[in-house]
C-alpha cells in the first residue's frame, strides 16, 4: 500500500456558506486542513469587519468538538467600502485580505466592484497596510467570450492595477489558464500568487460535456482547453512557491445546480487532498504536493506552518452520488465514481 505523509495543509480558498450548509460541509474541510481562507459571499455579504468577526463566530460554532481549525476572514469589497475597514481589520489581527469580485462576475457577486476606479483609495490602503487583494480575475462584459474573460482582465484591468499600486501584493484567485500562469511567472517578485483549484488540475471543458450535459462540472471561471489544464498542472508541480492549494470548493444544493438556470461551483471539500493527489500522481510529482499545500501558501501569507500531519493512502474509494446538506443534498466531485487517495489519518 502507498503512503504519503504530509505537514498538515491550508485551503487558501472556500466557500463555507452559512446556517444549515455551513454546519454539514465544514467537517469534510477541517477534518484535513488546518485553515481557511473563507470566502465572503455570503447573501448579504461580509462587507464589514464586524460582519466577518461575527461569521468567524458562526463557523467556529459550527465546527465539531475535537476538531482543530482556524477560519481566516476576508471583506468583501464593494464600490463603496471605506478606506478605514481595511484599517481596522488590518487591526484586529483576524482579517487576512479584501475579496474583489467584479460585479456580475460569480455567484453573489451583485454587490462587487462595478468599476476598478471606484475602489481605488481602498487599494492604496491595502497596499499601506499590508493586506493582500484576492483576485476573481474575469471581466464581465457580455461581448467578450467567456473563456477568454480571465486573459482580458489581466490586460485590461490586473496589468495597470499592479503597476499603479506598487505596494500591493495580490492572490490571484482560482487561476484558470495558460496566460494566468505566465503572468504570475513573469515577474521576479512574489508580488502576484495563484490558487490552484483541484478540478481545474484534474478536468478540462470536455468534461462538462461528456456523454450529456453536467451541471455539477460547471464553475467559474469554466473549465477550459486541455493546454490550460495542462499549463496549470506543470504551475502547480514545478516547485514555484507562488502557486499554492485553494480548493474553491462551492456547494450548491442540488437543486440549484440541476435547472434550467444552474449555479456554478463544484463540491470538492469532501476528496479535495485525494483529488489534489491524484493531480500530482498523474504528473509523476508526489514529491511536489506537499510544498504546494501546506508551505507555499503560509510563507506567501506570512503565517507559520502548521505542526500536524496528515497521512494519505492509495486505496481507491467509491464516491457517493449524493451527500446530504442541512435539509437539501449536495452532489460531491466525482459522485458516483471512484477517489484514488485517502486521509486516513
Ligand atoms: O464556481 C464558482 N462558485 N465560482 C465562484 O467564483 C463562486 C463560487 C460560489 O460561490 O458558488
Ligand atoms: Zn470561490
């Protein structure tokens, strides 16, 4: 039997939800990983301080005893976020970056920036303060084709944002394509980091269409051409600290992802290391995965690195085709099929 030991792994990117869907998917998260950076779109969103101390609350209330993890809070930037928020959460100690979700972008995302401009004082002061930006990289415009959305905003918005903010240092979140690597890549600082997501690593836009439609593949930034998959797998295995784990795991209730209108987001937290694993394994770089999850991404926060471990096995495992969610279901990532790695321990 293979095994592989591992220091105990960070998912720089989640979505946890609230109430009921918070207290069904938190477990399968802080069971392997230490910490989180939880995303804040929540309805309505965390845009405040005091609203993201209180959602730390929610979660650390949620999570089982015995149960070792530390939530680390995000703003959710709007058009109109006060410079002075960024200060204060700097302040607090428990807030650890500023979410930019262009308007339209995503799921929850209405109440995003409309227009870069508009958020310019609040830049400046992240950038004085010390506090990263986490990047959703796509534009919105509806002339502008969908899978070139991550590539244009690098041009026409990431580009003369890193050049007019100097002090900035930005993640790029969930990066998606062959462009996004070379333009973390380019640079000869760490001013610019990427989360890699495990679906984007494992699937390309064919999988969204195998045999029929499959709603429950569907995220965004979508899933794109097998060169960009490939691009990111080489990113995620080459060693470069300033690519690290973020799993982007969305769970949407069944219902909402099997409809005439279906949310994006795919349910990975249940497998997310295994499924990273099996990512790595395919790329003969086992070796790599545990930088990528659980050093690269403290060191580009600045945080220590975590003192447990976790054990991974070779044993396949059948996936569940459906997991129950508060009172909906969720559908996992590769529900119905099989996992190659385990935790066991
Ligand atoms: O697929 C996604 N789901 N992408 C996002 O950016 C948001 C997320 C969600 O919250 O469901
Ligand atoms: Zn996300």
């Amino acid at each position: 039997m293979q095994r592989l030991t591992l220091r105990r792994p960070d998912d720089w990117h989640l979505h946890l939800r609230d109430g009921p869907i918070l207290r069904a998917v938190l477990p399968y998260t802080a069971r392997v990983f230490r910490r989180a950076i939880c995303m804040p779109n929540l309805t309505p969103p965390v845009r405040t301080v005091d609203q993201a101390l209180a959602y730390r609350e929610r979660i650390l209330t949620a999570l089982p005893e015995g149960l070792d993890f530390e939530p680390l809070m995000v703003l959710y930037l709007t058009d109109t976020t006060p410079p002075q928020e960024v200060v204060r959460g700097k302040a607090t100690g428990l807030i650890h970056g500023v979410k930019l979700y262009p308007a339209g972008a995503t799921t929850n995302s209405d109440a995003g920036v409309t227009d870069i401009a508009r958020v310019d004082r609040v830049l400046a002061e992240l950038a004085e303060v010390g506090l990263p930006l986490l990047v959703h990289g796509e534009v919105t415009a509806s002339h502008v084709d969908l899978f070139d959305r991550e590539a244009v905003f690098i041009d026409q918005v990431l580009r003369p944002l890193i050049a007019r903010h100097s002090g900035l240092r930005v993640v790029f979140e969930h990066l998606t394509t062959a462009e996004g690597v070379a333009f973390v890549q380019e640079r000869d600082d760490d001013r610019v980091a990427a989360t890699l997501t495990a679906h984007h690593l494992l699937l390309d836009r064919n999988a969204l269409f195998e045999g029929g439609l499959r709603p429950h593949r569907y995220c965004l930034p979508v899933l794109k051409r097998a060169r960009h998959r490939e691009a990111l797998l080489a990113a995620a295995t080459s060693g470069d600290p300033r690519f690290f784990l973020g799993t982007d795991s969305a769970p949407h209730p069944i219902g909402a992802k099997e409809s005439a209108c279906g949310c994006a987001g795919m349910f990975t937290a249940p497998d997310a290391l295994g499924l990273y694993a099996e990512a790595f394994e395919s790329a003969g770089a086992l070796d790599k995965l545990e930088a990528f999850a659980s050093e690269h991404g403290p060191r580009w926060y600045g945080m220590p690195l975590n003192e447990g471990r976790v054990t991974l096995e070779r044993s396949p495992r059948r996936v569940e085709p459906v997991l129950p969610m508060g009172e909906e279901q969720v559908v996992p990532m590769r529900a119905g099929g099989a996992v190659q790695w385990q935790v066991v321990a």
